[in-house]
C-alpha cells in the first residue's frame, strides 16, 4: 500500500467527516453534561438517567437508524444530478420519520408501565418514569431535524447540522442549569429537569433548519419540487428499502448495549451509575468514529453513483486507516486517564473504583467498534443493509449479550464481566462487515459493465 496515494482521500474523507464528528461529539457532550449534573443529586439520580437511557435508546436509535436511509439515496441521485428525485425522497422522509416518531414512541409509552418489573431499585424507578416520558415527546421535533439532516449530508453538507447541533446543545447545557436545580427563579425539577432541557432544545432544531433552507435560494429550490403526487408509497418503499435494515441493524447493537445496562442494573444502583460513566465515555469515542462512518457513506454513495469503483474503495479504505489511528489514540487516553475521569461524574469511590475497571474494557473493544461502524458506513453507500443485518443480529444477539451473561453472572465477574461480551460481539461484527464490503466491492470492481444509475422511476410522469 501506497501511502501517499491515499492522502488526497484522507483531505476528503476529513472535510466531510469533522463537521459530523463535532456534531455527534456535540450530542455526547450534552449527554455528559446530564451525567455530570444529575449524578450531583446523587447516584440513585444517575442510575435512573441511565436505566431510563438505556431502553429510550432502542427506540431512538431504530429510528434514527431507519432515518439514515436518506442520505445514501440522495447522494447517488445528486451525483447524476436527480433533484426532482432527491426532492421526492426529501419530501416523503418528513412522512416517513413523523410515522416512526408516533409509532415507536407509543410502544416506548407502554414499556413504561413495566419498568417497575426490569429488577431495578425501587426508587430508580420512581426517578426515571417520569424522565423517560418525557424523552418520548422529544423523539418527534428530532426526527423532523433528521429529514433535513440526512438529506443536508446526502447534498455532502454536514456543517450546517453541526452548527444547529452545537447551538442547541450550548442551550440545553445552559437549560440543564436552570431546570435541574431551579436557579433563576425556575422550580428545581431534578431528573425531570433534564429531559424539559432537551425536550425544548430539540424542539428549536427543525425549526432552525427550516429557516436555512428558506433563506438560501439552492436549497429553497428543493421545495418548489413538492408536491401533493410526490407523497408516494414507492417512494416511501425507497426508503424504508434502505432504511429499515438500517435501522434493525443499529436497533440489535442498541439492544446489547441496553440489555447490559439491565443486566448491570441487577448488581445495584451503584455498578448501574458506574456503568454509565464508562458508556459516556464509550460514546464519546462511538461518536467520534460516527463522524468517519456517515462521511464514509456519503463520500462512497458519490463514487458509486457516478461509478468510480476504484475511487469507492479507496475512499472506504482511507477511512479504515484514519479510524485505526484514532483508536490507538483514544485507547490510549482511556487507559491513562481511567482513574481521573470518573471524578467528573460523581465523588462516590465505589462508583469511581468500578468505572476504572470498566473503561479499561471500553479501550479494549474501540479498535473493532471502530471498524464496524465504519464498515457499516461503506456498505450503506452502496445500499447493501440486509445482509448486515443479519450479521448484526448473530454478532450482538447471538454472542454479546450471552457471553456477557456468562461472564457477569455465571463466571461471578459482574459488570466488568457481563461488559466483555461487547468485545466478542463488536469484534464479529467489525469482521464480518469488512469482509462484506470487500467482497461486494471488488465484484463490483471486476463488473465493467456497471454503470451510473439512471434517473429514478419514482419521480410521477
């Protein structure tokens, strides 16, 4: 391998990937900021934030996942330039999402009548109800803000999300401060406080992008495309083509990561708070390599439409070695700094002790969560998600989260055991997915008769 022949895609990859990365990093900021300033009230606070998380993340997240769908479709069709198509596919996401949002979000509202029955702590529970209802509500004007991101990214645009991203954030911090403890005059709302923060921060971000695009006359122009016709089930079927597998994929990777929680929330309220300082910082590295994977998939959907195949891959490629250096970088840090950091989320030493065990493990499976998100990236810009899916149901379900149980509860590790299972699953999973999109790839590579899509059947004569 040619080092230097890679640079120029490692610029490219970067320029799409650090507005995503401080955008996602952002997001975990604020999550952090939550932690840190319940964890304040006391660990019963903290654990509750994190057992209500854990199952709102699930839903969140199928959503989300299902949402991505846009951005590879988007970015095919503008690499032929299809704005009538891209028009279409934007227009019925606000559909598509809206319909996620209500359906998912009421099924969460009946999970919260049987989360007394999950084996927490009584008043955990009592804490966290109220919060997770109200997170529920935040899920609507969220995925409203994904229609237009995901299509901003599919435009290979993902500085003005990260700019609505951190404006919101530095208010739901600021809000965080008011509500949780009532200064200013405001009725200290604790837990509950934290959820109206990020309930009303989410609610300006649809509203701010929406201002974007009817100020500016490129992206204004998209609109003058809907139309009542547009609202199709061919184009809603487009969509969930790509989008749902998507979806299923990050919703079983969700599960094992909030089945853990559960399963750490067995142990007591204190292994559950510890195990959210550990997964803060798990996400903060997630996120980061999230910024590389959503740049991956755009920078690959480009190459693929306009079928530039050797282009794809390197694009693909370059971002594996930008990935693995991160990692070894962040690992790193974890490792080193594993006894100060839980110090900024409680002064409880017990909590303090376990969360230094646990990021050791965090800095042990980085290398192949890295991989696989990334990996997952380059197969969503060419639209192939089934089969993923499938690997990430055998990877998460068939293996982390037993390993872990035996680990944790037969093995009498406890949660640095029942966290072990995440390194077999990630590692299955980073591995089956790279050889995916090698294989996919190179066939594609050896087919000289592929050719650019033409433009879509969706569009109404």
């Amino acid at each position: 391998m040619n080092i230097k022949t890679y640079i120029p895609y490692y610029k490219r990859n970067l320029a799409v990937a650090i507005p995503v990365m401080l955008s996602q990093i952002g997001q975990v900021v604020v999550q952090m900021a939550d932690t840190m300033m319940v964890g304040r009230l006391g660990a019963d606070e903290l654990a509750s934030v994190s057992f209500a998380g854990a199952i709102f993340n699930i839903g969140l997240l199928f959503c989300m996942g299902s949402a991505m769908g846009l951005t590879p479709l988007v970015g095919k069709s503008i690499s032929r330039r299809g704005h009538r198509e891209s028009a279409l596919l934007f227009q019925n996401s606000f559909v598509y999402n809206l319909f996620f949002a209500l359906g998912i979000g009421a099924i969460l509202y009946g999970v919260s009548f049987f989360m007394g029955n999950m084996g927490q702590n009584e008043r955990v529970v009592e804490l966290a109800v109220p919060y997770f209802r109200i997170m529920l509500v935040s899920m609507i004007p969220l995925l409203l803000f994904f229609s237009f991101k995901q299509f901003m990214e599919g435009l290979g645009n993902t500085r003005t999300a990260m700019n609505i991203t951190i404006a919101a954030n530095v208010l739901n911090i600021g809000l965080n401060y008011v509500l949780i403890y009532g200064n200013y005059g405001a009725p200290a709302l604790g837990v509950s406080g934290a959820a109206y923060a990020t309930l009303i921060s989410r609610m300006l971000m649809p509203v701010a992008f929406l201002l974007i695009f009817l100020r500016s006359a490129s992206l204004r122009r998209y609109f003058k495309f809907f139309c009542r016709e547009n609202f199709s089930r061919k184009g809603l079927k487009e969509l969930s083509k790509v989008g749902l597998p998507i979806g299923m994929q990050i919703f079983v990777e969700q599960m094992a990561f909030s089945f853990t929680a559960i399963m750490v929330g067995w142990l007591g309220a204190k292994s559950l708070a510890s195990h959210q300082v550990a997964m803060n910082i798990s996400t903060m590295m997630f996120m980061i390599l999230g910024g590389l994977s959503a740049a991956t998939t755009i920078r690959v959907s480009h190459q693929f439409g306009r079928g530039a195949i050797e282009d794809m891959r390197k694009a693909a490629h370059a971002s594996y070695h930008l990935t693995t250096f991160v990692v070894v970088i962040g690992a790193a840090l974890t490792v080193l700094f594993r006894h100060q950091i839980p110090l900024f989320f409680t002064s409880d030493p017990e909590v303090i002790a376990l969360s230094s065990q646990l990021l050791l493990i965090v800095a042990l499976y980085q290398l192949p969560d890295g991989l696989q998100v990334v990996s997952l990236g380059a197969l969503r810009g060419i639209s192939d998600v089934k089969r993923p899916m499938i690997y990430a149901v055998l990877s998460y379900l068939g293996l982390n989260i037993p390993i872990g149980y035996l680990c944790g509860f037969v093995l009498g590790m406890g949660a640095p055991g029942i966290w072990i299972g995440f390194v077999f699953g990630l590692t299955a999973a980073s591995i089956s997915f790279m050889v995916r999109f090698e294989n996919k790839s190179k066939t594609y590579l050896a087919d000289q008769t592929i050719k650019p899509e033409t433009e879509s059947s969706l569009i109404p004569a």
